[in-house]
C-alpha cells in the first residue's frame, strides 16, 4: 500500500464522524464534502485529524491557516492532530487524552504507516 494522507473528523466521544483521502503522501485536496461534513457534525466535531505519513510530524502553514479559519468560521477552537510515523503533533487537545485513542491507529493503517 503506497502511503497517502488521510483526513478524519473526530467526535467530542471518540467516533469518527468522516474520513476522507488524499491521492499521495504530501497532500489531500480540498473537498467541498469535506467542509460540508464539517458544517453538518459542528455541534459533536471536537479533533481535525490527519496524517502526514512520510513525515514530518509538524503542522504545515496551510495546515495552520486552515485551523485558524476552521475555529473562526465554527465560534469555537477545535483540536488538531497529525499523525507522523515518528509521533503527533497536537493544539488544542491534550495528548495524554489520546493514548488509546482507536482512531489514530486506524488513521495510521489508512495512511500506509
């Protein structure tokens, strides 16, 4: 399996509202469906989360403008995860709150880490 990113919307319980996918490792297209599932779960939405599954385990400047918008255009901060084949990166969530988080290891395998 060739590694791509992988986008998942996260529930305030752990549940994954909505999961979309990139067509390489370096980036996931914009998706109008995307901001849809984002508009329509707003009031259970609590973790953006996807992968950069060649690294780096950082948040990109898009990655930054896009959660910026996001926490203007909802009223509220969201949390934001990436997932990197050496670690997360995290704002607004606390890590520790994510050891055992079910979904990052399915985010991982659907990214081909």
């Amino acid at each position: 399996m060739r590694p791509v990113e992988v986008c998942f919307l996260v529930s305030r319980d752990g549940a994954v509202l909505w999961a979309d996918f990139g067509d390489s490792a370096a980036s996931i297209p914009d998706s109008r469906a995307r901001w849809e599932a984002i508009w329509r779960h707003r009031d259970a939405l609590a973790i953006v989360a996807h992968s950069h599954p060649v690294g780096p385990r950082a948040f990109s400047e898009e990655d930054r403008s896009t959660m910026d918008a996001l926490d203007a255009a909802l009223g509220q901060p969201l949390g934001f995860v990436v997932a990197a084949p050496d670690g997360l990166a995290v704002r607004g969530v606390d890590e520790a709150a994510l050891d055992g988080a079910w979904w990052i290891a399915l985010l991982r395998r659907a990214s081909g880490m």
